[in-house]
C-alpha cells in the first residue's frame, strides 16, 4: 500500500466539526494542480499558537488564517501547512461566505504558496486572489 502524501492533524478545538474533509479536498487540489508531492502536512492550530508562529517567523504579532512552509522545491513538495479554523471562521463572516467555501479557499492560497507563488506586493496578491477563484470555481463545479 503506498503512503498516503497528506496528513492532516487537529490540535484545536474552536471549530468542530470542521466543515470540509481537509484531506480529500486537498488531494484534489493536488491533483488539479499537477503537484508533484512527497507529503504535506496539515496542522490545524488555535489562535493564540497560530499568532505566536507569525510573530516568530514572520515578525508580525497578528492572527492569521494559513502559514505555509515549503520545505523543498516547488517541483517536489514536502511542506507544512497551519490552519486556523478560528480565524478562517471569522474571516468567512466578514466575507459573507460560507465557512465550508472558506476553508477551501485558504486551502487553495496555501497549496499556491507551496508552489511559489507570492502575495506580498498588490499586484501580486491581485494574481494570486484572480487564480484562487479560478481555481474554487473550477474545484466547485
């Protein structure tokens, strides 16, 4: 039997259930992407950790929904994803969307990032926000 190439692990408990299957949705997105991965880890976090990591890696001391770290190159992925539910939550409702269409999203944002793509200019995050929602659309049909 061969090793499956998406663990997800929850280490919160803010939002439960959660409202998508993590794992099966990313290894469509894996799929529709043409990923080439060795594994991924998913880490779902709470706040307060979640903050505590963008602050020590990234030196900004806010919550955030998603970090992501790609430990190898794009063209052979082994990377660590966190998640926050809470924060995911909470950004659905100021978006005035659902939490399940959320999550896939930042999910989306996560795995563009294991591919290299950047949103720290706003043209950047303008190309990269256009492809998430090509990509939702197309994973939601």
């Amino acid at each position: 039997m061969t090793p499956k190439p998406i663990y997800v692990t929850n280490n919160q408990d803010d939002i439960d259930p959660i409202p998508i299957d993590i794992e099966a949705f990313a290894l469509d997105l894996a799929h529709h992407l043409g990923m080439s991965i060795v594994v991924i880890d998913i880490t779902l976090l709470d706040s307060p950790t979640i903050r505590d990591m963008n602050a020590r890696f990234f030196n900004n001391d806010v919550t955030t929904d998603t970090i992501t770290f790609n430990l190898e190159s794009p063209e052979s992925i082994v990377g660590d994803i966190y998640l926050c539910p809470h924060t995911i939550q909470a950004n659905a409702h100021a978006y005035n969307t659902d939490i399940a269409t959320e999550f896939k999203r930042v999910i989306i944002h996560s795995f563009l990032h294991l591919l290299g793509h950047r949103d720290t200019t706003a043209d950047e995050f303008e190309s990269m926000k256009a492809y998430e929602d090509q990509l939702l659309d197309q994973l939601s049909s």
